[in-house]
C-alpha cells in the first residue's frame, strides 16, 4: 500500500529507531548499521483508512535477521 509508515527497531529495543513511509508501489527501504542483528518491521494501521471508512486488522510483524552488511528482501501482509 502506498504511503503506509513503516516502523523498524531492534528486536531487544521497544522503541522504535526508524519510521518512514511506503512509496507509490507499496516498497521501503532502509538502511542499518552493519553487523548481526534483528529487527522487527511493522506497519503502522491505525495512521491508514481505507476508502469505505474500513479499517485494516491488528498491525502485523515481521523479524529479519540481518548479518554484517547484507540486503534483507521482507515484506508485511496487511489483512
């Protein structure tokens, strides 16, 4: 989906370290420091209505795990 924020932390954080936003193809990027780490990506639902007044379900997760300075391809399914 287009537009929709994007938040990325360390799976040991609760806090989120980045936020950003879904481009016109519903795609993001982002990246993390080099090294070995999770991350988990979640969209952010509450900040998206749909055009009947619908909204979308509970915002779904997904951990990447990240080694030294590779590309994780990911992706989030909305329901």
């Amino acid at each position: 989906m287009a537009g929709m924020k994007v938040k990325i932390r360390r799976a040991e954080d609760k806090k989120t370290r980045w936020e950003l936003y879904s481009n016109r193809r519903g795609e993001f990027e982002q990246r993390v420091p080099a090294g070995k780490h999770d991350y988990v990506i979640s969209a952010d639902t509450r900040s998206y209505k749909l055009p009947h007044g619908q909204r979308f379900g509970p915002a779904p997760e997904v951990t990447v795990h990240v080694e030294n300075n590779e590309r994780a391809d990911t992706g989030l399914h909305l329901k």
